[in-house]
C-alpha cells in the first residue's frame, strides 16, 4: 500500500527531510542611518561659531595682545575688511568640512577617524601656513593662534554633531 506522501511507497525516517522551519538565526542590524537635515543643521551652526570664533581670536590678538595680524595696526582691535573675510573664510570652511563629514558617513569605513585625520591635518596646513610668509615673527604666531582657534572649533563641533546625526541599528 502506497503512503499518499510518497509516490514511492512509505517514507523511512532516516532518509526524510524534515520540514522547514523559520530561521531562529535574527537578521543582521541594520547600518547606522544618517539624519542629513541634523548633519547640516549642525553644520551651519558650527559655521556661525566658526566665524565668531575667527573674530574672537582677532579681538584676542589684535586687541588684547597688540599684534598686528590680518591688518595694519592703525585699522585698531577689529580690523578692517580683512577680518570680514577671515570670519567668511572660517564659516565656508565649515560648511566644506560638513560635506566632507557627509560623503565620509555615507561611503567610509570609521568616518570619525578619517575626518579627525583629514581636519587636524588642514588646521595643520594653515597653522604652518604664516610661518612661509614674510613678517614678523609675533605676527606668524598670532596668526598661526587664530588658525588653530578655527580649526579646533570646526573639529571639535562637527565631530559632536556627526555623533548625533548618526543612529546605529
């Protein structure tokens, strides 16, 4: 008598396949999802910061310190234009980190890593920067000082701001 599971006759249990089953093994988390409106919502705050800090450093140096940077010392603590386009300057570079830190989150193995790497070794270019130039050496130095009051600002926020942009799982 054939068993109606088997056109073959009975089935043994040693050669029958079991049912399938559902998989107890979970699926993998997702990847860690960016909230690009929060990325750049930080970005355009850590410009405003960016710039303000570059006229901050400027008052420092120029108006505390007495050393002519960025302008002559006659245009007195704020400066002239120059110091426009210096806090300018400070926040575009800002918002070219933010879209540097976007592609970095998006396609990067540790994006952190990198973008520490990549904004310490630009705030390094422009520290080193005054120091090529013709002028005295209080002034390289003041100059070298409001670079590195930028570049720490930018890093240092930015770096927050991709910790909260990013959700894992």
């Amino acid at each position: 008598m054939e068993s109606p599971n088997s056109p073959y006759g009975r089935s043994t249990a040693p050669y029958s396949v079991p049912p399938p089953s559902p998989d107890p093994t979970p699926l993998p988390p997702a990847g860690p999802r960016l909230d690009a409106g929060r990325l750049w919502a930080g970005g355009v705050m850590t410009a405003v910061v960016a710039a303000l800090t570059a006229v901050v450093a400027l008052m420092l140096v120029r108006g505390v310190l007495g050393i002519a940077v960025f302008a002559p010392e006659s245009d007195g603590a704020m400066g002239d234009a120059t110091t426009g386009a210096l806090a300018g300057g400070a926040a575009v570079a800002a918002l070219a980190a933010t879209a540097l830190l976007h592609l970095l989150i998006a396609g990067t193995p540790r994006p952190e890593r990198f973008f520490a790497w990549i904004v310490a070794l630009a705030t390094a270019v422009m520290v080193l920067l005054p120091f090529t130039a013709a002028a005295s050496l209080p002034a390289k130095i003041g100059t070298a000082a409001v670079y590195l009051l930028i570049g720490v600002a930018i890093g240092s926020l930015l770096s927050s701001v991709a910790r909260s942009a990013v959700s894992r799982g």
